[in-house]
C-alpha cells in the first residue's frame, strides 16, 4: 500500500509529464541530489532544453549537442521535420482501381513531404504503422541503399577542419560518417509518423545488424522508452548468407507503440490448431495452472499460494480428477509446483476465491502425468495465440517474399521483398478489422497484398496508405526490361494482381473485399507563386496574375488540396453534379461542398447552401467581384449559418 505523501504536487515534475507527452525525445534523466546517498543514486526526470528549444524552432540552433545519442545533422533533421512546405497531393484516376469506392490510399512521392502533406488528414488515426526502411548496407539494390557520407562532408558539416584547413581535434568517430545521414533520414521521418499514429497504436520496423542499435536509440527518442514492445527475430535466410566470421540467417523488427498504457493488441488465429480433448462446451488442450515465472513466488503473491485437493478415487472423465479447494478425507493436497532448475516455490495463476473457485471442475481440474503425479490444469479453447518474438517458419523468409512477387508477375521483377505472412501477422496483432494502417516506404507494395490476403481471411475492413518514392529501376533489371519504369509501377501493378487472385481464388467469401487504390502523386502546390511586393511587379506578370491558380491543375486537383489544408481523409466517398451548368462537388456527403467555375451565379450558390455543407469552398475568381463576394457571405448566414466558406 502506498503512503500518502502529505505535501503538495509537486507541478514541475507534472509539467515535465506533460512536456515528455508532447515531446517525449526532449526527456532525459538527471541524479537527484535530494534524494540521492553515496551509497544509493536517484534518479528523475528532466528536460532537455537545448533539444525541446530546437523542436520549438524553426531554424538550427547553435551551440553544443548534449543529448545522449548525437550525430551530425541532427537537429537539422528536426528542423527538416518541422518544416512547412508547398506541396500537395493530385488525384490520378487513370491509374486508380475502384476510384468510385476504395478506402485504401497509393501515394507517390518523398515520404518526408508527404508525412507532412497528412499531418492533418490523418493525425492520431493510424492504428498501425509498418515500414521497411533501406538497411543502410551499402548494396546498389533498386532503393539508394547507402546513406554514408563521404569524409570530406563529414569532416567539414562536423568541424574536423578550421577554415585555413588545419585540424581542430582528433577525430575518433570516423565511423559515424556511415550512420550520420541515415540517422538524420530516420529520425526526421519517424517524428512525423509519431503523430500519425493513434493513441492505442503501434508501429513495427524492418532492420538488420548495421543499424538496429541506431534505430533502438531513436526510437527511444521519439517514441519513449516506456513505449518499447519489444523486438523479433526473423529467419529471413533459413540456408544462411555468409559474411565471413558468421553466416547471417536473421534480421529484426523493432515493434513500438503510442502509449504503452493504451495499446491495443490482438492474438493471431492458429488454423492448423489440435485440440487433444473434448468435452460438452468444446475442444481443448491444458495448461499448468501454476505461474512459469519464477518472480512470482509466495513473498511476491501470496494471495496466489494454497492449496487445491484432488480426489483420486473419482474421475471426472477417462482424463481428469475432481478437485476442491477444502481438504476431505482420502482427498490428496496439490501445491504449486517447486521449479527444478531453481528450487524456487511457485505460485497459481489463479487468485483462490475471484477465479479458481468459481472454475472448480470447469475450467480447472485434476490430472495425472506420465511420472504419476497429479496437477493442477486449466483447459484452453481458444485457438488464438500472442505473435512469436522467434520467426523462423520458411514463410517469413526472403526468398518466399521473392517467390511470391515472381508468382504474380512470372519473372523477377523486385528483389527482396518482405513475404506477406510476416506482414499479414503483424498486421492481424496490429489492428482490429477496421483499422487504417500506414506503410511509407512501401516497395513492392508487399503490405497492401498483407492486408487484402488478412481482410478476404477475417472479413476485415482494414484500410491502407503506401507511400513510395517513384525511383527509377535500373535498366538492366528484369522490372525495366518487363516495362516497369519504378518501383511505384511495380506496386500498383502488383496491387492490381494479388486482389484479382484473391477475388479468383475465394470468389464467394471475398464479394465486398476492397482490392482498389485512389492513387495520388506529390506535386508542387497548386497555387500560382504570386506574392510579390508592389515594386516588385512588372508588365510581364500580368497575364500570370490573372488566376492565382496553376493553369494545369483541375477541380479533383483543387478540391484534394482543400481536403488536405482542412484535414480530411482522402478516402471518402466523392460525387459531383452539374447545377445551372457549375459543377458542383461534394465530398462525403456534404463534409465539404466546392464549386471551382467561373462567375457562378447566386442560384448556385442558394442550391449550395441549402445542402447545408459542414465546410464550403469557391475559387477567389469564381466572383466578378468583392460585392458579389460579399453576398455569398450573405447567402450561407442565411441559409446555412453553420457553414465554414472558403476561397483559394
């Protein structure tokens, strides 16, 4: 029990709380002086200024680097993060599958640019988050996969040399010229993700050997080290690769969530599941009912330490004994067992009266094993299990990931990708059958196929967002000469094949299965560059003037423009109609309703406003003037006061 601390709260303790929930990379920890003795150091913890300084700025500030885990170009990164820039997202319904009616999102472009392009549209509701990074192995695959920087970048951006090109001080860290830029590309990205992410979600990444204590670092970072769920070892090379001193066989996954007070995390479904009995409820296996682990003893739970008695002379079955929790006559006492590597007295599972007693000869009952001695089991039904730190089925192996893209494509158009059983078991100890999950640095897209395979498997309604940078594949690879100019063409294309053999192979189970994708391509703004001071204007600038909109862009490119700046998800349903010859958009039933036409007339305009739109947008053009501007407002206070009217 606790003791009352008899003081007051302690509010800078609480405001750093709540500074590590906004912040949690700005929180470090610091000896106690109060509380600390020669003989036992306290620790507590504290913010790191410089850090939360830079979060808070635009611009790098000077001065020293003093957190932990520092390397160069650091804060840069944050300040990349936390950039603005002018971009956006344009519709392209030519290479979209069910445009009409997906809910599932293919993005290409720079995944920094356009994390932050959905900061709004999606901030907390992503449930999970899968990426599979470049490894930063130096290996020319079809990422850049090699993210060193040369010495003479390294020694200049970390001050080796002074300007007459004398040394400064000894460089010891000669090797951090290999892991500088891909820390910076992480660490820049993942802060962004952060938000994304849902307050129950999580998030799982692909690594090797080179970099995982790097990105355990920054993941501490961004995500909190309370936050750690823990890491898997994958068999990704069951004939093994040989490095030398070693042949490597597995690589990780780091898996991370939001809050680790809130996550929320499902078990997988065993098909293949034995059951070795049966009885009037169902079939089961049984477990011991004593507690495997050894930290939990009668000093730390002696309200789960007693005894049950079992009958020997009365079986419940051709299996199990009666058992009882008060002692009878001929009736045998059963105590937890003594674990025999540490002669340490266990405990139950179990709490006497909360549990076991309403169970009695239900769910928990007597049983004899081989060596003649009688338990204490419980009987399991489920056919459900916790996800394996330890994957090393051939399922989970690189090359089934490479045979799965080759049996769809018939060559081999991308090397290495992740198999979609590892995926598909992240994803289902991920996400509920209605959840949205994120993959931005998506290759082949082999999370997409994950999830349609897990969907058609569960009758799900996940949703996904990939995001992949359109880099071009070498010319010489099976994916160019097979006429695939990028990876993205690869990934929509593979999209494409695995739902139509999804739907081929389960007609009947997979009838409402999403199989599309709204495909979205990262561009510059939409908006003219018009904000020039007066003497800054010249004659040639006039026709350029006349439209503060690109002459290239269409209403479906305006209207997701809109969406993004106020932070609507791009996945709900659109319709459009043609009212007095204007056509008249509308988004989500009337979530936001947008007419882009020239000079509409206020009949339009009264249509509109009867629908009573939640948000409502016009091109600044689409008026002859500020008075018939003006009546617009007049129009929406009058037939839609709760209306929010826009102009671009």
């Amino acid at each position: 029990m606790n003791k009352m601390s008899m003081e007051s709260v302690d509010i800078v303790a609480k405001n750093i709380e709540k500074i590590g929930e906004l912040f949690p990379n700005c929180i470090t920890e610091m000896l106690d002086e109060k509380k600390s003795t020669p003989e036992n150091k306290v620790y507590k913890k504290a913010v790191n200024f410089d850090l939360l300084k830079q979060m808070l700025s635009g611009e790098v500030i000077d001065g020293d680097e003093a957190y932990e885990f520092n390397w160069v170009g650091k804060k840069a990164a944050i300040v990349e993060a936390n950039k603005p820039i002018r971009k956006t997202l344009r519709p392209c319904l030519e290479e979209s599958v069910n445009w009409d009616t997906t809910e599932n999102l293919y993005i290409e472009g720079d995944n920094l640019e356009v994390l932050k392009l959905l900061q709004e549209s999606y901030l907390g509701k992503v449930k999970m988050i899968y990426i599979d990074p470049p490894y930063n192995t130096g290996n020319d695959f079809i990422y850049r996969d090699d993210f060193s920087q040369s010495v003479e970048d390294y020694n200049d951006q970390s001050g080796v040399y002074d300007e007459e090109g004398d040394r400064l001080f000894k460089n010891t860290d000669s090797n951090g010229r290999f892991h500088s830029d891909w820390c910076s590309m992480m660490y820049s990205r993942l802060v962004l993700a952060r938000n994304l992410l849902s307050k129950d979600g999580v998030i799982f990444i692909s690594i090797d050997d080179k970099e995982v204590a790097n990105l355990i670092k920054i993941c501490d970072e961004i995500l909190g080290q309370d936050n750690f769920q823990g890491m898997f070892v994958i068999n990704a090379s069951p004939s093994a690769i040989d490095y030398g001193c070693i042949a490597k066989m597995h690589e990780y996954a780091l898996m991370y969530s939001k809050n680790s007070l809130q996550v929320k995390c499902y078990q997988l479904t065993e098909e293949d599941k034995k059951f070795d009995y049966k009885d009037e409820l169902g079939e089961f296996i049984i477990y011991p009912l004593y507690n495997g682990n050894v930290a939990f003893n009668p000093q730390t739970r002696p309200n789960l330490f007693y005894p049950f008695y079992l009958n020997p002379n009365h079986m419940l079955d051709d299996n199990f004994y009666e058992i009882g929790l008060e002692p009878k006559e001929g009736w045998i006492e059963v105590w937890p067992v003594i674990s025999k590597k540490d002669g340490i007295q266990r405990v139950w599972r179990w709490g006497k009266e909360e549990k076991a007693r309403k169970n009695l000869n239900k769910e928990i009952v007597g049983y004899k094993n081989r060596e003649g001695e009688y338990r204490i089991v419980q009987k399991y039904r489920s056919d459900k299990k916790t996800i394996r730190s330890l994957l090393v089925d051939k399922c989970f192996s690189s090359r089934r990931g490479t045979a799965e893209v080759q049996e769809l494509f018939g060559r081999k158009v991308f090397s290495f990708p992740k198999p979609t059983e590892l995926l598909q078991q992240f994803v289902e100890s991920g996400t509920s059958s209605d959840d949205i999950v994120l993959d931005f640095f998506s290759g082949s897209a082999s999370s997409a196929q994950a999830i349609m395979n897990l969907n058609a498997k569960d009758q799900g309604k996940r949703k996904y967002i990939m995001v992949q940078l359109p880099e071009p594949c070498d010319e010489n690879s099976e994916a160019y000469k097979s006429g695939y100019k990028n990876i993205c063409e690869i990934g929509k294309e593979r999209i494409r094949r695995a739902g139509r053999k999804i739907k081929e192979e389960s007609p009947l189970t997979t009838q409402d299965l999403d199989v599309g994708f709204r495909v979205f391509k990262l561009d510059d703004t939409n908006m003219q560059d018009v904000y020039y001071s007066a003497g800054d204007y010249s004659q040639g600038m006039l026709p350029m003037l006349e439209s503060n909109i690109k002459p290239d862009r269409t209403d479906l490119d305006l209207l997701f423009g809109c969406l993004l700046e106020w932070g609507l998800p791009l996945s709900l349903p659109y319709s459009s109609e043609t009212i007095e010859g204007c056509t008249v958009h509308n988004y989500n039933d009337g979530d936001l309703i947008a007419c882009f036409d020239e000079n509409i007339p206020d009949s339009v305009i009264k249509e509109i406003a009867k629908k009573q739109p939640i948000r409502a947008v016009f091109r600044d053009s689409s008026f002859v003037n500020s008075p018939s501007k003006i009546n617009v407002g007049e129009i929406f206070k009058l037939l839609a006061p709760d209306t929010r009217v826009k102009v671009i």
